[in-house]
C-alpha cells in the first residue's frame, strides 16, 4: 500500500545572513544562537511537529557544518521518523538540471523529487530565520476550506516600513488580486511573512514553467507569486495576530532577545502547551551569587557580578565585579573581573579580559551611526585582552 503524507514541509536555510556580520562568518544564519538556550531554527522546527506535520524538509547550502550537525536526527523536535521526519538536503550534482541554489523558487525546484516521494496534497513553504509561534495546522485548514492555489501567511506593519517587505493588495474577503515584492510605495500594509501553503500540483506546476523562463530571478516573491496572479490562480491571505520577528539584522536580533524579558505580551516560552523544543546542550543549573536585573540565566552559569537587562547562555561566567548590561551572550563566555559589558551580542566561545570594555552604555550607543546602529558584536572564539577596549558599534571578528 503506498503511504502518502498530506502535507510536506520544505525549509528554506541557506541563506547567508550577510546583515548579521561576524555572527554568520562561520555558520548558517539558523543557526545562530537564540534567547539563552535556542537557535533560530529551533521555531519553525518545533512549530511543524507542534502543528502535527512530520515530514520537514531543510534545504541547507552557506556554511552548513554547524546547522546540519544540530538538526542532527530530528529527535529534540520529535522528527526522527521511519517515514518522514527530517531531512537534510544540499545542492548536489546530477546530470541536469542541478547547481548552486539560485533563489528560493529554485532550491525548491531541485527538491521536486523529495517533496513528491511523500505524495502529499499541500505543501508549507518556510523560511528558517523568524522567531515566532504558529499553528500551520490552522492555516492549512482555512487553505482548505478557501478552496485556494496559494496561501500567504501575513500580518499588519506599520505603512512607513511596508517597503521592507513583500505586500498583499487584498479584497475583503481575504483574496490577494496583487502580490508586490518590496514596493517603494505600498498600497496596503499587509506584510508577507515568508510562509506559503500550496496545493502541491499547483506549486510544482508553476516551478517548472518558471525553471524554464531564463529571465526569471527564481524567486517566490519576484517570481512564483506574481505568475500564479497573473494566471487567475486562487489565491489568499491568513491573518497572523501573534509574535513575529525577521531576525536579519543586529538591531532585529538584540530586539527579540529583549522581547524575551517580558516586554511583549503574545511572546512566552515557557508555554508548556506550545513548547519550543532544543537540542540545548546538558548543563547544571545556573549559580547566581550576585546581582540580577531583568534577565534570562541559563543552565551552566556562573555569576558573581551584574547582570542588567541581558540574555546569557549555557556555561557563561560572570566574575566578580563585572557588569553586562543591556546585552546577549550567546553561550560559554567568560566575562572577568571588573569587566564591562554593555548593549552588545557577542557569539559563543569569547573570553572578556579583566577590566576589559565591550560596548558604552545604551543611551550613549544609540546615538552611534553604523550599521549595527551603536551594538557592539564580537564573533565566535576571540579574546579580549585585559584592559582592552572595544568601542559602542564595533564589530568584531579577530581577538583584540
């Protein structure tokens, strides 16, 4: 008897996350560290198994050593299946018809044959750098009761930042009569956020005709969307009322930290009904000698000094008479003594020398123009010497 699955999950994470600066040099963007104890691929992975699709595709290419290591089997997320479950899937040669990604409608093009190996009657399109809860279940069940080709997830911005965005002209019933990717003057402020139900006949249908139009950018947005209004398919928009965040800039990344912190009411991790699962590393709970303000402690920590304001990973030390401030530490860091941390990221494996300072404080860095708006970034594995100072907007790849 052949098995089929309804719906098939194909998650887009090979993007590179140049906007991150040192924080991808080495790895892919889902990759990166999240909220203490998470990566942000952790979110669309446990939204699928939370939303009772097993069967995930994650379509993987910049740097992927790191993100294939930790998706691993699946088992964290419940996604180590005989049938199903999650697959890992690069570019690779064959005798036509493969290469590098070109864009997202053709790494999903060249994934044709895994997606129809599960037969499946939808499939979600997902994006592997957003840090949100969702229930795709609902969305597939208003794909279906709509009767659509297409469902756009999407949910309202502010106008003067639409442009940012891919933005749904809709009528008032929810179907989309126009599709535009990053319009210099948005008629609506309807943003897509980069997930797509399809009915899966529909989607391959459209990647063929547009893997064989050599104008085409390969692009969902550019592209695949545009050719299916064009065409009179039916298509429609899904409201999303709840936390969501594009995490592809400094200034994003640190946000989203901070909105961990209590600051945004529809945005709660601890949900035990809803829970974000993580292959987060084994660690003895955090010891706190010394002052905590507002913040998230992982297991593992040591701390001693200050903590105001701040995210810290698993194993941080925070020695006596230090200070972080207003920052993300991404995991196993040493902060020493008499040490000064403020508003700034800084990736796994750093070492902060005594007295050292990283970062000025927030209301002096906020005024600090660059592309990181005044956060401080140290990458993976450096040193910062003993009394060494890194200014407000730094960003930093090599020891200093």
């Amino acid at each position: 008897m052949l098995r089929k699955k309804e719906c098939v999950a194909m998650l887009l994470a090979g993007g590179q996350g140049s906007r991150l600066y040192a924080l991808t040099s080495n790895i892919a963007k889902p990759a990166v560290s999240f909220g203490a104890k998470y990566r942000i691929i952790d979110f669309p992975l446990s939204n699928c198994i939370n939303s009772g699709i097993d069967t995930v595709g994650v379509l993987t290419q910049y740097q992927p050593l790191v993100l294939n290591e930790y998706v691993g089997n699946g088992q964290p997320w419940d996604l180590d299946r005989t049938f199903g479950g999650v697959h890992i899937l690069s570019p690779y040669e064959a005798k036509k018809d493969t290469s590098w990604y070109k864009g997202t409608a053709n790494a999903i093009y060249q994934n044709i044959r895994f997606m129809k190996m599960y037969d499946p009657e939808y499939v979600l399109i997902l994006s592997g750098d957003h840090i949100y809860k969702m229930d795709y279940d609902k969305m597939l069940t208003a794909h279906k009761e709509s009767g659509a080709d297409c469902t756009i997830a999407c949910m309202k911005v502010p106008l003067k930042e639409a442009s940012r965005f891919g933005i749904l002209n809709t009528n008032p019933d929810g179907t989309i009569y126009e599709f535009e990717e990053k319009p210099k003057q948005p008629k609506s402020d309807l943003a897509s956020m980069g997930i797509y139900i399809f009915t899966a006949s529909k989607l391959f249908k459209y990647l063929e005709l547009d893997e064989q139009d050599p104008k085409s950018e390969k692009d969902f947005g550019k592209n695949i969307l545009p050719a299916m209004l064009a065409a009179g398919e039916k298509m429609f928009s899904y409201r999303f009322e709840g936390y969501w965040k594009d995490v592809g800039t400094i200034t994003s990344l640190l946000e989203a930290n901070m909105d961990l912190l209590g600051t945004v009411p529809n945005f709660e991790l601890r949900d035990k009904d809803n829970v974000i699962h993580s292959r987060s590393p084994l660690a003895p709970p955090a010891y706190v000698a010394g002052e905590v303000v507002n913040s998230l402690i992982a297991n593992g920590c040591e701390v001693e000094g200050k903590v105001i304001n701040s995210v810290i990973g698993t194993n941080c030390v925070i020695e006596e008479g230090a200070e972080v401030k207003d920052s993300v530490l991404m995991g196993n860091i040493v902060v020493k003594a008499g040490a000064k941390v403020n508003y700034s990221i800084i990736d796994e494996d750093v070492t902060i020398g005594v007295k050292a300072i990283v970062g000025d404080v927030k209301e002096v860095a906020c005024k600090v123009e660059g592309k990181t708006s005044g956060i401080t970034v140290l990458g993976r594995g450096i040193e910062v010497s003993d009394g060494a100072k890194v200014a407000a907007g730094e960003i930093v790849d090599k020891s200093v």
